[in-house]
C-alpha cells in the first residue's frame, strides 16, 4: 500500500470514531477531533484552519455546536468522511504538493479548483447522434458537453488538482451524465450547484452513494424549499447559496441570530451557506470572512470567491488560483479582456495563457 493510502485511511479511521463520539458529546470531541486533525496536519494552511476552529469553539455558548448537533444528526457520516477527506487531504494536503511541483516546472500557478458553468438544455454527451456534429465533437455550437468536463477532470487530476464545482442551470436532463463523472472520480471533491434544477428520487439516491459530493440549492429558486426538504429527509450532504447584492449588507453589523432577515434561511435546515456576489455587485468577502468569525449564526456562512481566493493564497502563494469555465467554454476568471476562447487546447495550454507566473514562497511549504 503506497504512502497516500495509508495516512488515507489512518485518517478515515480517526474521522470515523470521531464522528460517532460526537454525537454523545459534540463539545468535547469536536475539540478533541481539532487537535487531533493538527496530528496529520502537513503545513501552515492546515494549522490556521485548526487555529481558527479552536478559537471559535472555545465559546462554549457558540451556536457552531448546535450547528454541528444538528449536521451530524441530519447527515450520512460517511459522506462527511469522505468528501471531507477527498478535499482536506487529497486536494488540500496530499496533491498540493503536486500542485506546486508541476506550477514550478511549468513556471504558471497550476489552479487548485476548477469550475463549470452549464446550461442543461444545451449540453450534448458525444455519445448522442446529431446530424450537425460528429461523435468525436467535444463541443455544441454553443456550449460545452458531458465529454469537455470528463477531458478537463482528466487532464486536471494528472496535475494534482482535485477539487472541482460545477453550476447547473436549465434542469435535471443531464444530471445522470454528472452524477457518472462523480463515480468516476471517487477521490475527488465535488460542489454541485442546482440553480433552478430539481434531482429525481433516483437521482438523489445515486448523489447520495458517491459520497464525495455537496450539493448546492440556490435559496432563491422557488422550488429550493422543497429540495432541500428531500435532501434533509435523505440525510444528503448539501448547503444552499445566495445571489447577494450590495443592500444585503447594509445592516449587517446588527444582524443576530434571531434577525427576521435571517430566518428563511433557517428553514432549508442547512449548516452552510455559499454567498455568490449578483452582477454589478462589489465583493463583500471580508465582512462574510468577519460574520464566519464571530460565530453568531448556528450555520457557517462563506463567500464563494472571496474564499476560494483565500485558500489559493495559502496554497499557492496566489490569489488567482482557481478557473472558471463559462457554459460556452471561454475561461471567466481568472478575469481577462478577451478570454481564453480556444476551447479544443490542453488545459496545460489554458494555464500558459491565463494564470499567472508561479512564485515560490515558504508559506506554501
């Protein structure tokens, strides 16, 4: 058994009598789980998450513990364990390594996360038959398929990046195709945004036994509600998200627990929330980063590029550490003029052209 499967299932193995401890006595294990995580911690970026953590539960009147009663009594533990593990050790730990070896031989910041953009009613598998394109065609006229998501998760995991979100709108048609790309990839970690798609009970169930996936439900869709009412019932590891604009911050210092604002999304029952800024919207990650800190809100609340950038600081040494494939298959961020608009080229190529030149430091040792 080679050394990354070992420490795998070393830490698997804690995780999982840990988690089963903390339902008898959320305070205690869940700081005994902290100080064991810093055991297996390999670098800086794994030690200030456990600082922050440990400064957040030393309040033993902090919501978070109610949070974490009430994740761990509505959630499959296994699917904890393992997207928990797929993302805090494969990707984070384990294969930033590889991240930041094959950065310094191509001399470009190699991304830690990839994320697409669909619109269901226009993605083709190239299996399917269509009199305007051959079977071999990666791409409709307009949008990417099934097919360039499979060829950019290859080519990404061969460079050691294993985290990836994809953002569906338009429906479910597609989602069996997605599902067998989670499959696919079981050591990876997948966010799985729905913006106005429902899942199928069939669908649900094989989400589900991947177990290396969160689901995303965009709060503001009116089906939402009843969504998240499946995924509660099935004990799915999922969060919702939010479109925010600049007003949703205007008395944000006064929010509390029981704010009136506050309460609907109380009711989807969900312990984390991804905040994504609305168009023409300033980012307003620093204050969600501050509202996570304080601790107020029994839920964990991130912002969802605000954050991403945090984490490529301290592991890579580079804001810009992430991309986004828009639905037609042009690179969005890192933010350019023009683009990357060949979408036929390598990923090795799209890093060349858009990411930013990898500088060595030690805080990403």
């Amino acid at each position: 058994m080679d050394k990354k499967k070992l420490t795998r299932l070393m830490i698997d193995t804690v995780v999982k009598r840990g988690i089963e401890n903390m339902a008898d006595d959320p305070r205690r294990s869940i700081r005994r789980l902290a100080d064991l995580g810093r055991q297996f911690s390999a670098g800086r970026f794994q030690d200030d998450i456990i600082d922050i953590i440990q400064t957040i539960l030393a309040d033993d009147n902090s919501p978070y513990y109610t949070m974490m009663q009430s994740f761990l009594d509505n959630t499959d533990h296994a699917c904890i364990r393992k997207l928990g593990i797929n993302i805090g050790y494969n990707s984070w730990t384990y294969d930033a390594r590889t991240l930041r070896k094959c950065s310094e031989e191509l001399g470009h910041t190699i991304p830690w996360l990839l994320i697409f953009r669909l619109e269901d009613n226009h993605i083709k598998d190239s299996n399917t038959n269509n009199n305007n394109s051959s079977a071999n065609d990666i791409n409709t006229k307009d949008n990417i398929n099934i097919e360039f998501i499979k060829r950019r998760i290859s080519e990404a995991r061969d460079l050691g990046i294993n985290s990836f979100s994809i953002i569906q709108k338009g429906g479910n048609t597609d989602a069996d195709k997605i599902i067998d790309i989670f499959r696919e990839n079981e050591e990876s970690a997948f966010f799985y945004f729905l913006d106005d798609a429902m899942l199928t009970e069939s669908q649900i169930s094989a989400i589900k036994e991947c177990k290396n996936v969160m689901i995303s439900i965009n709060a503001d869709d009116p089906q939402s509600s009843n969504m998240s009412r499946k995924m509660h019932d099935d004990k799915i590891l999922y969060s919702i998200y939010h479109y925010y604009d600049d007003n949703d911050f205007d008395n944000v210092d006064s929010l509390d627990a029981n704010s009136e604002s506050l309460k609907k999304y109380y009711d989807y029952q969900s312990s984390m929330i991804f905040l994504i800024p609305g168009k023409g919207c300033k980012n307003h990650g620093e204050t969600v980063k501050n509202i996570r800190l304080k601790g107020k809100f029994p839920c964990f609340i991130w912002d969802m590029y605000y954050d991403a950038h945090l984490i490529s600081k301290r592991l890579l040494d580079e804001e810009n550490g992430f991309l986004e494939f828009e639905k037609d298959g042009s690179v969005i961020k890192p933010c350019l003029k023009n683009g990357c608009q060949d979408k036929d080229t390598s990923l090795i190529n799209i890093i060349k052209a858009v990411m930013p030149m990898y500088k060595q430091a030690s805080t990403c040792q």
